[in-house]
C-alpha cells in the first residue's frame, strides 16, 4: 500500500505531515504495536463550533491553525508524529500507554487554550480531543475511526475536553444505550451545534455584505454619500465630546465635464477611479474618505487640525496630478483636483454648516485657478488662504 517514506509534501499552513504521509507513518508504528510497546493516536480538533458569531467575523483560520500546530509541537517528544488530517484537525502519534496519553492530551488541550489566551487575548478558542490506545496491529482506518469518535464525543461533553475510547465505553454504559448509538447521538449532536454556528455565521456575514453593499459606491469602491452622512454626523459629535480636533476637505475634479466631452464616459469613470485609489494610498489609517457626489470626494481627518491636515491634502493633490490616466485617443490624460478644507468649530453640529463651509472654500480653490487647496483661517474667521496653487 505504501512504498515510500514520503507520498506528499508537508501541509503549507502548519508545517506537518498531510493526512496522506501521517497515515503511512501510523501504518509503520502500528506494525510494531504490542502490549510493551502501546501505540496512541490524538485527533486534536478545534472547536470552531464554540466560536460566537463576532470573532468568526474577524477570524484568522490559518493563522489560528498554526498557533495549534506550535502549541502541540512545543509540548511534544522530538519522535512523536503529527500531521493535519482535517481541515480544523490535527493527529499526533505517540509510543505512550493509555493513562500517558490522556494526561498528554489533557495537557495539549490546556495548552492550546492557554497559547491563545496569551497571543490573541481570546478565550473562546479551544481544541477537544479523542484518544485512542492499541497495542495490536490493526487497521489504520480502525483507530482513526475511533479517535475521531472519541473527540466528537469530547465536543459533545462540553467542548474543551479529553476523551478516551475507555471513557466513551463507560458513558455509554452509564446512559444504558449502546456504544454505536451513543456515538451517533454525539455525531447528530455536534452537527447540530455546527450547522446552528454556521447558518448564524452565514446569516449575520450576508447582512453585513448588504449593508456593505448599501454603503459603498459602485465605481470607485470607496464610501457613498449615505455612509458619508451618518457616519460624519457621529465623528462631530465624538470630536465635540471629547474635544479633540477634526478636519474635513472636499475634493473636485478639475474641468471634469470637459473629460467626458473631450475623450469619453469611460475616461470620466477612469478618472474617477484614479482619484479614488490615490484617496486610498495617500490617506492615514485613521482617515476616511467617502464619495460625495459626481467628480467630488470628501476626506475625514479625526484628531487632525486644519495645518496639519493641509499637509496630508497637498500630498493628495501633487500625487492625482501627477498620475496619468490612458485614454480611447492614445494619449495620457493629466488631471488636477481643486479642494476645500475647513476645520470642525466650537458649536458646529450640523452637517449642511460643514458642507457649505467646505463646499465655499472649494469654490474660492475653482475661482482663484484650481489645482490648489482653499482653506479657512480660524484665526481671521472668514478669509480663505489659497495653497498650492500652481
């Protein structure tokens, strides 16, 4: 059946055997299992099913996988095999009688959950595992059939648990139902619970897609005017709160109607799209940027004063005029952005007052040549002060 020490390459996520080279290797062991000479097989399973809808949200899969795989190589003898059998599911084999290898599991399942309480501050995150010891040669499939029992049995007993093929014989005894339709209660259990988790996932993940959906501007990607609006309305209110600073500027596409004339729509939505991914690049991490209407875009700068945030829009403004855009006429198309910026006042509350502030500084920008940034000096209450202007 087998005829190489090695069949496939190690799992890419964790660094293990994949399920092809572990079985050959349990192959090997279990030829040589006796009653001096146990053998014990360890599915280690993470209990996804635990995990609440909000961190599945944010969840790293791959990068949980790893934190298991380490924290079960870190706690195991250097000839102990492991490899990934499953998609959430990790085997470990090792020389070990039967009471050896539940305090080794106890201690892998304390650990896991310890190693993810100190890396990713979680609690929720935990593995179950089943055990089972054979000290005769059988059949690979056997013991991992069994193992797999005893961990979903594991997952049935409340999650975070170890389970031995003695235990599941004891409960099944207890409850005074036989072992197979104990087992199949467990499976039937823990499905249940799964497909309950899933479908909630599932469900929360689509409405948070609409509303996603009902936020974002189709053509650039970025914010659209609605999400502008309510979320602006909350950024006001946190920055009269706490009194922190807050600055906002809008953008307009120089001699846009001129783009569309001139080559075609397409060229215009290029252009639009250029703008927007310079928005992207060129903005803080806590900033924001938002579409608001036609060939305007409107920039959220939190805790930013209006110096400073001038700083962070004549960088915007060189880099949209300096990229090109291609066009239907083969040459490269050039564009500028004119802007108006102002910061938040004492006492300012409505959006239409911010709007109109912002939106005559812009004015003043178009009036006095375009390509330049406009802005209100605080200190000189209404005059606007040009920048840029080239």
């Amino acid at each position: 059946m087998f005829k190489g020490s090695s069949l496939v390459g190690p799992d890419p996520i964790t660094g293990l055997l994949r399920r092809l080279d572990f079985e050959y290797k349990m192959y090997q062991l279990l030829l040589n299992a006796a009653d001096y000479n146990p053998i014990s097989l360890l599915h280690v399973s993470y209990d996804l099913e635990t995990i609440s809808v909000e961190l599945k949200l944010r969840l790293r899969f791959d990068y949980d996988l790893q934190l298991i795989a380490n924290a079960i190589k870190n706690r195991s003898q250097r000839d102990y095999v492991m490899g990934r059998i499953g998609r959430a599911d990790i085997g470990v084999i090792a020389s070990l009688n039967q009471d050896n290898a539940e305090s080794y599991a106890q201690e892998l399942c304390d650990g896991v959950k310890a190693d993810f309480l100190e890396r990713t501050k979680c609690t929720d995150k935990t593995v179950s595992i089943g055990v089972i010891t054979v000290s005769s040669n059988i059949q690979v499939e056997s013991v991992l059939h069994e193992a797999e029992r005893s961990m979903i049995a594991a997952k049935a007993m409340g999650h975070s648990q170890v389970c031995t093929r003695q235990h599941l014989e004891e409960h099944a005894i207890r409850s005074g139902i036989p072992l197979n339709l104990l087992s199949m209660e467990y499976k039937i259990r823990v499905e249940a619970e799964k497909t309950a988790s899933d479908v909630a996932f599932q469900t929360r993940r689509t409405i948070l897609d609409y509303i996603h959906k009902a936020e974002t501007d189709p053509l650039t990607g970025l914010n659209n005017r609605g999400y502008l609006d309510k979320r602006l309305s909350r950024e006001i209110d946190n920055a009269h709160k706490h009194s922190i600073p807050l600055s906002i500027a809008i953008l307009d596409a120089d001699n846009f109607g001129r783009v569309n004339k001139d080559f075609d729509y397409p060229t215009g939505d290029a252009t639009l799209r250029v703008i927007a991914d310079v928005l992207r690049q060129e903005t803080r991490t806590t900033d924001w940027v938002a579409r608001y209407g036609g060939e305007e875009f409107c920039v959220v700068m939190l805790s930013t004063l209006l110096d400073d945030g001038i700083v962070i829009l004549e960088r915007i403004r060189q880099a949209i005029s300096g990229r090109s855009i291609p066009t239907n006429k083969g040459e490269p198309l050039r564009v500028t952005v004119s802007i108006g910026a102002i910061e938040l006042t004492q006492g300012e509350l409505e959006l239409d007052e911010l709007y109109t502030r912002a939106s005559d500084a812009l004015q003043v920008a178009k009036n006095k040549g375009k390509n330049s940034i406009a802005y209100q000096d605080l200190a000189l209450s209404d005059v606007i002060k040009i920048f840029g202007n080239n």
